[in-house]
C-alpha cells in the first residue's frame, strides 16, 4: 500500500482518487478552496443554482465505472444554432435526424456534405479513441499510431480544423458549426489539428446529457464516493511546494507542515505545477500556447423563453474577427470581442430557478486575464460592466431580448475564474490549448499529472480519462 497525497480537488484529482483507493492505496486530497469541483462550481442566489463550469456531460460511458450515482438525462437538441442570418439548425444525437434536420433547414447538398465530413470524423474518432485518448502520450503509442496508415492520414496531422472543414463543407453555416468544437479545447480554429474532428463526432454520436440539479452534482458523487472509499479530502489545505531529489518524498502545505508521501498526483494545472510547486523551467518553457477564457454572465431572468433550447450558440457576422480579438497576436493585442458569439445555457430543470423564472448561464470566449498582448486586463475598471451591457445587447439582436426581464445579473471575469481556482489567466481548458498537453508521468519519479491542463486534454470526460491513464500507471497496491 503505498501513500499517495493528490493536490487538488477538481474533477480530475477526485477520479484518481477513486482508483487508486479501489486499487488498495491510502490516498489523502488536498484542496485549497473550500469546496470540490475544482471548475465543475455552483453558485446558489435568491433561490436560482448556476453551474458556472461544464454545462454539458459528454462520453457518460467514461463515469460507468468510478461507482458514482448518476442519473444523466439525454438531451434533443444537443445544441440549438442560431446563425447569422436567422437560420436556426438543432444538432441530434441520432445522425439520421441530424441529417434531416440539415436538409430540411439548410439543403440537400449541405446534408450530403455533413455525410461525407461524418465519415471522416468517424475514422478519426476511431483512431483518437484507440491510440490516443486511453493512454499516456509516449514515443511507443505514437509509433504504435504511425504503423497503421490509414488511422494517421485519418487524423490529417499538418491539417487544421479549418481546413479540414473548408474541403467537405460547402455551407459557410456548417463550416463555422464545425470551426466551434476548437473552441471545447481552447484553441484557435484556423490553428487547431484537423484531428479535433473527433470532437463533434463524440458529441453527436454519444450524446449530449444533463444531470438534473446541475453537472455540480458529479462533483459531490464523487466526493460521496471518495468518503465510502475512506478517502481523506482535506479542503482549505494548500499545498505550496513538493519534496523531491530523483523522486517525489511529500508535499509543504501553506501552514509549514510536511506531508509524506510515495506518490504525488497533480491536478493543478501544469503551469502552476512547474511554475511554483516543482521550478522546472524546461517544462514551464514548453507551455506557450495559450488557451481562451471565458466571460460569463448569471442570469436571473423572469418568465419563461420557450424559443431557447437547454443549450444555444448564437453566432457573429465574422467568426475570425472574434478569434482574432480572442487570441491577439504580436502587433495585434488581444481584445474583448464586439461581436462574439453567445452561448446560452437555460436548463428546463424546477431544481435551478424558482417557479415562473429561469436561471440563464451566458458565456462569451475572452481572452486570458493578464497584461501582455495576449491578455486583457479585466480588472480595468469599468471595463466588465461595459462588456456586460455590450453581451445583452448582441444577445438582443440575435435572440431574445432578455434585459428588461432581469431580476440580477451577476458578472465572472478570466480574472474572477483565475482567483477562484488558480487557473493561470482564468485559462477554461488549461494553459496549453490544443491537442498536445503536457504528460501525465512528470520528469520525476512518483508525481502524475491528472486534469485539463495535461493528457488528453480539457473538458469533464477528457479529464476523468487522465484519471484512469494515471492510474493505470501506478497500478495496484
């Protein structure tokens, strides 16, 4: 039985958790806030309850086997898109329906053009699935990869999502449907690996799912699990630094005490891990990717909108216009988008808002939180508010104008989301946006990774798979 200390309470940290104690280890979490959840957060006012994390389950299959109570709920639609134009698309889990629903709004021609994608992300999936997303990056499983042809030409390395989109998508809707799914990885669509395909694919093959109360529910069951495990969670315990020579001896909490401990599994993001817990400078140096952060407004609305699905995306006249706001570039400072997209989440659930109301969750992509030209200082004053009258007013142009029905409006900021739970920039997905995270097994003997910061990637079933590669790689006790 070995010892195994886990920083960090998020999604990823408590998976772990659970597999290593079910393989017999005596594990303790250490979490700085006062809650678990990490990102996957609640917040409760005036009787209305926001997920201000993930608002969509994907995978479910990837939770069957942590002994977790979960009852998610199907979604249909998965997503409801209001394009530019008034044209408004409902995507389906069924691919069938989905493509009757395509022809039906936006042609024959376009529905064929999805086909053919759809055969494409599917090879993709397939090839992700296999060799990528089950286990831990390494020479070995890329090489394992580029033996089978077809799987590596599938994945189109060199192509971007764009690209990919621009040969089979003829319809300028379907294209930025697609350029979308970069944005579930934080990253830039006109950059980000035409591999990303998978992406949609996983969503709308295995469908979009909610858990009724709100997805903060999966935090609490697998706090529940964690406790039938005999799993410790300390909560307002900070972590500071790690032990280590040639391998990982324990962890310095932020009262002085010292932690022992054979195994150390990260789930803080891997900035912060080789920026301040173990200075490993050549690490730190390969994290220059940026990934996007969110501006999100809590609404407490009045009334009902039936026009809104559970979940809306209203799109801007220029999407690139809004990437390149978003990710700025050297000469070009990163900016609050005029135009961004909108998405909407409005849950159809009585557990979130009171009788008659609905409690609205309103996020915009942004750039990081900082003061370089990739960064917006979103603690200029004024700045947040002016950028909430500016999403009400999009959001009034496009949909429904909801300003005159509002009982609160509560603004979170990068800045906001970076305080809260120490993701640098309020980064959603983790520093590294993309494909390519950092690895799970760190250049030190005993300390993992785990969480949206490393291997495979963001989002709540990429970082529960971290979980399990991690813990397959420690193994039982």
């Amino acid at each position: 039985m070995s010892e195994i200390v886990v920083i960090g309470a998020g999604v990823g940290g408590l998976a772990a958790a659970v597999r290593l104690a079910e393989a017999g280890h005596r594990v303790t979490v250490h979490e700085r806030s006062g809650t678990v959840g990490g990102k996957l957060a609640t917040h409760e006012r005036d009787g209305f309850r926001f997920d201000t994390g993930p608002s969509l389950l994907t995978l479910p299959q990837v939770f069957a086997d942590l002994g977790l109570d979960l009852r998610p709920e199907p979604l249909d639609p998965v997503v409801r898109h209001v394009f530019p134009d008034g044209t408004v698309l409902d995507s389906s889990a069924d691919h069938e329906t989905f493509l009757r629903r395509i022809a039906t709004v936006l042609g024959g021609d376009a529905a064929r053009d999805w086909a053919r994608f759809w055969h494409r992300a599917e090879r993709i999936w397939h090839a992700s699935w296999d060799s990528v997303l089950q286990r831990p990056v390494t020479a070995a499983s890329l090489a394992r990869l580029g033996w089978r042809l077809p799987d590596l030409a599938a994945i189109a390395p060199g192509r971007s999502l764009r690209s990919l989109g621009r040969r089979y998508l003829r319809d300028p809707r379907l294209r930025m449907l697609l350029d979308r799914y970069a944005t579930y990885t934080g990253a830039d669509p006109r950059h980000a690996p035409a591999a990303l395909a998978a992406i949609p694919y996983a969503e709308l093959t295995h469908g979009g799912w909610y858990l009724p109360g709100g997805l903060w529910t999966l935090a609490e069951a697998l706090r529940a699990r964690c406790a039938a495990l005999s799993v410790r969670v300390e909560l307002g315990s900070t972590v500071t630094g790690i032990d280590a020579d040639r391998r990982v001896r324990g962890v310095r909490l932020a009262d002085g005490t010292r932690v022992p401990a054979d195994v150390v599994v990260s789930n803080v993001d891997a900035e912060v891990l080789y920026r301040d817990l173990l200075p490993t400078p050549s690490r730190l140096a390969r994290l220059a990717d940026r990934s996007l952060a969110g501006f999100v407004l809590l609404l407490g609305v009045r009334g009902e909108t039936p026009e809104l699905a559970h979940h809306n995306v209203f799109f801007p006249r220029d999407y690139d216009a809004e990437f390149d706001a978003v990710f700025g570039a050297p000469g070009r400072r990163a900016r609050p988008a005029g135009d961004p997209t909108v998405f909407v989440t409005r849950a159809p659930d009585p557990a979130v808002a009171p009788p008659g109301h609905e409690a609205w969750f309103v996020l915009v992509n942004a750039a990081r939180h900082g003061t370089d030209w990739s960064a917006v200082d979103w603690r200029r004053p004024g700045l947040a508010q002016a950028y909430r009258d500016r999403i009400l007013a999009v959001l009034a142009e496009r949909g429904p104008d909801v300003r005159k029905r509002l009982l609160f409006c509560e603004i979170r900021t990068p800045a906001d989301l970076a305080e809260a739970t120490a993701a640098p920039g309020g980064a959603i997905y983790g520093t590294a946006g993309g494909l390519v995270r950092p690895a799970n097994r760190a250049p030190v003997d005993g300390l993992f990774l785990v969480g949206g910061s490393t291997h495979p990637g963001g989002g709540l079933p990429m970082v529960t798979l971290s979980a399990k590669i991690v813990a397959d790689q420690i193994g039982p006790a």
